[in-house]
C-alpha cells in the first residue's frame, strides 16, 4: 500500500525521520542531508505549481492546509479542500503557514545549511515564471497575473515567510529576465545521488563552472 505523509505530521521528528529513511532509499541518496534537499525541492515544486497556476489561470488565491496536504511515497501531491484566502494572505498560505515549517525541520533535524533550502524554494519559484512565460498559449490576462504573483512574492514582508528577512529575494531572477535562468548560488546536492540519471547535474548547478 502507498503511504500517504501528511505534511503537518511531517514537522514532528520522528515523522520527518521515517519519511527521509524511505526516501533515501527510493531516490539513492547517500545521506539524509541530501534526502532533504531533494524533498524541499519537490515539495516546493507541487506546492509552487499548484497554488501559483490556480491564479494564474482561474484568479484564485488559494492556501493548502498542511493538514489536509500529503504526500505519497513517490512524491506525488495529494491535496484535499483547497481554501481560498485574501491576497495580503496569499504568501502566508505558501510560506510560514506550510513551506517554511518543513524547511526549519528538515535543518533541524540534518542541519543541512537554511541557505540552500530557501535557494531550492526560489529555483522553483523562478522555473514556474520561466515555464509560464514561455507557454505559447499565455494570454496576455495570465501574462499579467503572473507578474502580479511575482509582485506580491517579491514584495512580501518577512513575516510572510515566517523570517526577519525576505528569504528569496536574493535568489529570485529579477521580474524583466523572468525567461531566462541563472546559476544557482549554493548547491542542492543533486549530483551525489548514486542512480542513473538524465544528466549529472542540475540545470543551474554552480558546479558546472
């Protein structure tokens, strides 16, 4: 049977130990540290792709419950009752309501650098804008309402994110070169992980150099 992890349960110790163990695993990582960068990256990424589309698309500002928000054991997304929420709550739905809590258990619990968690959030964040902008079918009504998601992210006070200060901004590719990618300033450890892949390293890995 396919577990389901529940992300509010996942902030719990011993929870976020069971789940990084099988993790580890499945993906063929050689230590926690790198289980967690690799689940703060797809964790941000279904998070990221589900909350900003819904905006982008439909014009719902919607927040996912980390209580009625699981992960299966192949990392795919299982959201119940999306909620919708006011836009000056948009960010606080994303970050210190759900994503900021799992990246404070994952360093706590492998001490893996807060830095590089935070960068593998924005490397996401800036993969959406960029898949978004290049979409041939954008209208310009979606067009605008993605800029105005990275107004509102850009923008976003530290206690949105559940910091005393903005944990992106220094990692997000500026609104005029949404299409464009660049190097990552800290590695997530991609390239340890000890199966085939389709390539060696991640496309904005600072290795590379």
């Amino acid at each position: 049977m396919n577990k389901l992890w529940n992300m509010k349960e996942m902030n719990e110790e011993d929870v976020c130990r069971q789940f990084l163990k099988q993790q580890q695993k499945r993906i063929h990582a050689p230590d926690l540290r790198t289980t967690a960068s690799m689940m703060m990256k797809r964790h941000a990424q279904l998070l990221v792709r589900f909350i900003f589309a819904a905006y982008v698309k439909d014009k719902r500002f919607i927040r996912l419950d980390p209580a009625s928000t699981f992960l299966d054991e192949t990392l795919v997304l299982n959201a119940e009752r999306p909620i919708e929420v006011d836009r000056k709550f948009w960010v606080t739905g994303i970050f210190a309501d759900h994503l900021t809590p799992f990246l404070r258990t994952l360093h706590h619990f492998t001490r893996l650098p807060e830095r590089i968690l935070w960068e593998n959030i924005a490397v996401r964040v800036n993969s959406f804008f960029r898949k978004t902008m290049e979409t041939e079918s954008l209208t310009c009504e979606e067009e605008a309402r993605a800029l105005e998601l990275y107004s509102l992210l850009e923008n976003a006070e530290p206690d949105s994110f559940g910091a005393t200060v903005h944990p992106l901004k220094t990692y997000l590719v500026p609104k005029n070169q949404l299409t464009s990618m660049q190097t990552r300033k800290t590695c997530c450890h991609f390239y340890r992980l000890e199966k085939d892949k389709e390539m060696d390293y991640c496309l904005v890995c600072p290795l590379k150099k």
